[in-house]
C-alpha cells in the first residue's frame, strides 16, 4: 500500500499546470522560492505550497544556503508514474489484440 | 490552456487507487456501476462519482443498455499523461548530460 500512496501523491502533485511549470524550471537549474514564484505572478507563500506537495513525493528536494532556501528537482524520476502508464498502455493492446482476434473470427465464421 | 486543463483532469483522475483499479477491471471487459463497487465493498453512489470523474476526461464512457448502464474504457490512451513524461524524462536526460558534461571538463581541468 506504501506505494500506492506514493504514487497517489505523485500524480496528484502533477496534476497542477504551475506545478507541472515548476518542474521544468527546476530542469534547468535550481532556484529560490522567489526565483519560482515571479514569472507566475504568484505570492511567495503561494509557491512555498506548491514547492511543500512536490517535497512530500521527493520530486523536489530544498537545502538551505545562507538565508535562502534552493529547490532543486530531486533523485526521483517518476519511475512509478510510469510504470503505473507502461502496464495501463499493455493492458489496451491486450485488449485491442482481442477485438482483433474476435473481429477475425466472426469473419471467418461468415465466409 | 484547453489541453493543459485535459491534463489536469486525466492526473487527477488517476490519483487515487480505486479509480486506477476500476481501469484495469474495465481493461478485461465492460461493467455496469454495481459491478465495479462490489469488490471495492463501496456503495453504488461511491462508485458512481469515481466513474463520473472519469467521464469529464472521457477515459470512460458509459451507454444505457436496459435499465442499467454499462461502463466502458473510452477511446482515450491517456496519450497527453504519456507526452509530459516524456517531455519530463528527456528534460532529466538532459540535465544529466550536462552534468556528465561539467564533471568531464573539471576532470581535465585538473589533469
């Protein structure tokens, strides 16, 4: 169940447009709270509750240099995330592959 | 901004574990909503928000068939979930060359 609750956190910390915008921020370097927050528009406590979901599922980790917090995206790289889609996309073509074989069958059936 | 608000709603829909569960039930045929809460043991109106959830991302559809109603994957691939992971997965490549990249030049520098 740890896991699930794990994945659960995950998605639901993607599923936020800023949040998603964050991550590729962070992609091309680290930055403050400030840093994040000025090009949304958005209050600095604001992002601190943003950055607070992503700390939670370690995606984004912070470390305190001088009087300023850092963020940095973290050692996880949504590995449950997507092997929850690897084994969903698996299960579709099986799926397909039966109608396929079903649609077959019916056709030689009414030859 | 439409197709990020789709975004949203799909990551949302799937963070939870009894609605990734009724996907991969629903992956091995249709069924109606009595059917999906039985093994859950939640009520017929538990289950029925779980599906309508999925209805507004239309990665179920459902069709009256008689009194009751069946529920069905629709014909999304959550295709929008998988093209931001891999956005984000090649964005963390990157970021790893890049470092590999740094970590090479100080190796020489130090030579």
């Amino acid at each position: 169940m740890v896991q699930y609750q794990e994945l659960d956190k995950s998605l639901a910390a993607l599923a936020d447009p800023t949040r998603r915008a964050v991550l590729q921020r962070l992609g091309g370097g680290s930055a403050t709270i400030s840093d994040l927050a000025e090009p949304f528009g958005i209050s600095f406590t604001g992002m601190k509750k943003h950055v607070r979901v992503f700390l939670d599922t370690e995606i984004v980790t912070t470390e305190k240099l001088g009087r300023v917090r850092q963020c940095s995206l973290g050692p996880r790289r949504l590995d449950d995330v997507q092997a929850w889609m690897d084994d969903y996309r698996r299960m579709l073509d099986a799926r397909l592959d039966r109608f396929g074989q079903l649609l077959e069958r019916t056709k030689e059936e009414s030859k």
